[in-house]
C-alpha cells in the first residue's frame, strides 16, 4: 500500500505530520478538555503526556498528524492512520481535539480528508476504534457512514486501568458517499 504521511489540508483543517514543534502546541491543546482523558486509552494531561508520546513514538505502524485549524491559525489536536496494511485497511484513530472546534463540522472535515486521502491511496476499508462510553465518537463515525460490525468486549484496559469495551466500526470504499 502507499504511503499515507503528508500534509493535507482542506478549507479550515490541515493535517501535517507530527514533529518536534508540535509538541509543546499539543500539551497545550490536550489541557484543554481534562474530562475526556477518563475515556482515552492514554494519559495526555500533565506528567502523561511525555510518556504517552514517547510510546507513539515508538509505534512504527501509525502515521502522526497535527490538527491545524487554519481559521484561527493554531494547533487543536492529534489523528493517526493506524497499522495500514497490504490488503488495504487502515485504522484511523488517536484522535483528539479541542472543545473550541467540537460541534462545528471541524472533525467532520478533517475525516473527510482523511478517508478521501485512504481510498485515493488504495485502500478499500477504514475501521475506527472507540471506547463504548464514548457517545459522541461513536455518534460521529456513524455519520460519516461507517457501520457498527460489532463490539469487542474488556479487551483494551487503559491508562486509569478500567477495562473498556471497543465498538468497531467499518467504512468500505463502495460505501463512501463523501
């Protein structure tokens, strides 16, 4: 498969590959909301942070990217592609952002680039991963299209040790309205 790393931008949103300079950005922007970290596998807040970063880090099978919102010219989160694969699935997950674009079409936009990147570059299935309590994740996959295949039951636990249950959803390429 292709490689998936670049920037890609669209009206308000632009995705560029995670480095160095976006760190100190992102610690900010992950502060912001210190609620949601109770349903993240990972810690993103305080000490945490440099810890859950250097375990992406070290994770050779996900593409990084910041999340840009160009309107106010600032950093408002992270996204990955998670574990692309030679039969043309890939993951998109790790997502965070602000509370400041949440509700506004802004994590609408951003997939949307995401999923259009994917299929242009081969792949035919996108899954999404996410906890059972988070409502408002589940809520937004469905609406870009992807169907709920089924529910994975305690198998991750995270970093408050509360062992989750994993709702899968599945996008095919044929499926894709845009």
């Amino acid at each position: 498969m292709a490689n998936l790393s670049g920037v890609l931008e669209d009206h308000s949103v632009r995705l560029e590959p995670l480095e160095a300079h976006h760190l100190e950005p992102l610690r900010a922007a992950c502060a912001e909301d210190s609620e949601i970290w109770q349903i993240y596998p990972v810690n993103m807040l305080a000490d945490g942070f440099d810890q859950a970063i250097a375990d992406f880090h070290s994770t050779i099978s996900w593409v990084r990217f910041a999340v840009i919102d160009l309107a106010h010219d600032r950093l408002v989160g992270m996204t990955n592609y998670i574990n692309p694969d030679a039969s043309g699935v890939v993951e998109i997950g790790g997502t965070y952002i602000s509370p400041s674009v949440r509700g506004t079409g802004f994590n609408r936009q951003m997939k949307t680039l995401m999923i259009e990147h994917a299929f242009a570059k081969g792949f035919t299935r996108i899954e999404f991963r996410v906890d059972t309590r988070n409502l408002r994740s589940m809520a937004a996959v469905s609406k870009l299209g992807a169907v709920h295949e089924g529910t994975l039951r305690r198998n991750r636990v995270t970093w408050t040790g509360y062992v989750r249950d994993t709702a899968i959803f599945g996008l095919l390429r044929d499926d894709w309205a845009g």
